[in-house]
C-alpha cells in the first residue's frame, strides 16, 4: 500500500470554497492595523457635534449608507479615540483617590473593558435584537419591509456605534465633570446629593436621547421613541433619590472601596 501524505484543509474541516470565500477580516479590525488608513479628523469631528448637535452626526448616515452601502462605521478611530479618553480618565482618578499602579491598571481595565465595550455589547445586542424584530417597518402583508435601503437585516456594529456614540456623554459627565465635582458631590448636605444625582440622571437620559436619534435616523425603523422608555423610569428613581441617596458617593465607594 502506497502510503499518501495527508495535509488538512478547510474542505477537510467542513468548510465548502463559498464559506472560504465568505471568510473575511472585517475592515473594521483590519484598520486598526494599518495606522495610515485611520480618520481621526472625521472622529474628532464626530466627537465635537455629538457633544453640540447629535442629530447633525447621524444626517451623515446616508451618504455613508450609499458609498460603503453599510450602516456602521469601517474606521475604529472613534473607539479608539474614546478608549484613549476613558484611559486618561481612569488614570486621572487613580492618582487621585487610588495612587498605586495596581490599583490604576485595574480601574482602567474597569473602566474601558466593562463600564464601554462589555456593557457596550449588551446594550447593542439589545437594541440589535429590538431593531431587527420589532422596529422594522411593515408592510401591508405584515413582512418586513424590503428595499435598497432596507435590504436585510441592522448590522450589530451599527448599534455598538450608536453606543459609542452615546457613551460620549456618559465619558463628559460623569468620567470628567464628576472629576472635577466630586467634593462638592459627596459632601454630607442636600445640595451636593441634588447636584450629585442630576448629574447621574442628565447623563443617563441624554445617552438615551443620543440613542434615540441613532435608531430613529434609519429609514426602515418605526416605534423608535419606545427607546426613550428608560428616561421615564429614570424620573422616578431620580425623585426617589433625592430623599437621601447619594448616587455619586455610592458609586465612588463601589471603585475605591
């Protein structure tokens, strides 16, 4: 018997030649390693007017839909940018209250890898599922309206995009502006747990409002003001709070205890 050498391959392995063609890098994670192809002009951009006009970021979707036909964004600079933000940040508040490496290694991992992309991802998986299952337009046979524009279904990456987008806000306030007010925050009076706790409920509520404009900015997408359900629910809590918890002290505790 002739002996054969046997070398695996993906046919070997179950995949047939269209799954291997299928088989791409996304562009996205391809640019992170190639610095020269990265916008940090147009992120810088975005970065300023969802700060001082949200609605004129998302107008730009269209023109992005027709010349990459995708929704989310092919360039990582606006996550980079931000994870770079959030890590100046982490490191701010560690020398402050935490002065150790230690301790400033873990609130950065904290504060980038949980508080953005690990809640990030659930958040988008949610507003994926909610896009993709129960906002979508109808039509008069009750299916999913199908169109140019509509063809398919939301890609997940647009929606950690309008995450991204909204945790900006959440990085200002609460990450920078708390910095800045934190003794006046955790002082044991009820003006620095009013000022306290409206910071915690703008923030909250204007990510989202940004949210909001993410989801309603797509054409193919009803019953998209049920986003903004959360604020409702945030009102309460907010009015309850302020008979004598003290969001911003509890939140401190809970990083440097």
């Amino acid at each position: 018997m002739s002996r054969r050498s046997f070398t695996p391959t993906l046919s070997g392995l179950g995949l047939s030649s269209s799954s291997r063609a299928n088989f791409k890098i996304p562009i996205f994670i391809k640019r992170f390693f190639k610095p020269p192809t990265l916008d940090f002009e147009t992120a810088m951009w975005e970065i300023f007017y969802l700060i001082v006009s949200p609605k004129r970021v998302y107008r730009s979707l269209y023109y992005h839909k027709q010349t990459k036909n995708r929704w989310a964004r092919d360039d990582p600079s606006f996550v980079i940018l931000l994870a770079l933000f959030l890590t100046l940040s982490a490191i701010a508040w560690g020398v402050a209250y935490s002065p150790s490496f230690v301790s400033i290694l873990k609130l950065i991992l904290y504060m980038v890898f949980i508080d953005f992309f690990v809640v990030g991802a659930i958040v988008a998986t949610i507003g994926w599922v909610l896009a993709n299952n129960f906002f979508k337009k109808r039509n008069s046979y009750g299916d999913s309206t199908i169109g140019a524009v509509t063809e398919g279904d939301l890609e997940w990456a647009y929606c950690f995009d309008v995450h991204c987008n909204s945790f900006l806000v959440i990085w200002v306030l609460l990450y920078m502006v708390q910095f800045i007010l934190l003794p006046l925050l955790t002082m044991n009076n009820w003006f620095g747990l009013f000022l306290g706790n409206t910071l915690y409920f703008v923030s909250l509520s204007y990510y989202f409002v940004i949210t909001f404009y993410g989801y309603n900015a797509l054409p193919f997408l009803e019953h998209t003001q049920l986003v903004l359900f959360p604020i409702g629910i945030f009102s309460i809590l907010y009015f309850v709070s302020l008979f004598g918890f003290n969001i911003a002290k509890t939140m401190t505790n809970s990083y440097f205890s």
